[in-house]
C-alpha cells in the first residue's frame, strides 16, 4: 500500500472548538482540494490543526486537531 495513503488515513484527529486561535494571523503550511473539500493545514504553538471547508458552502469550517 501506499506510503502517503497509509499515513494520510492512519491520522486521527480530534474536532475542537475555536474560541482562541485566529486563524487568519497564521499562514497554513499545507492546502489541498478535492470535488467536495477544501483543507487548510496549521502548525501552532506545536500542534497540528486543520480547517476543512465544503465547496460551494459558505458556513464555518470544521476545525479539528492532530491527535
């Protein structure tokens, strides 16, 4: 098997409510796309976050982090 896949899909992530983090006083160190989903990935203060927005909706982004 792929190595990207195994360690793509083997993450685990958390959701997270975001009532401190200002995510636009930070620059994502990875985005990526696909027909549905948009993702922004963060590195803060040595956690992982990322932001996953659907296509097309303009409500919030869910906001989970790196396990």
């Amino acid at each position: 098997m792929d190595e990207w896949f195994k360690k793509y899909f083997s993450e685990q992530w958390v959701e997270v409510e975001n009532n401190v983090i200002d995510f636009e006083k930070h620059e994502p160190i990875s985005t990526s796309n696909s027909l549905h989903i948009y993702e922004e990935r963060y590195c803060i203060d040595g956690d992982t976050y990322r932001l996953l927005y659907a296509i097309g909706d303009s409500s919030e982004p869910l906001i989970e982090k790196l396990k």
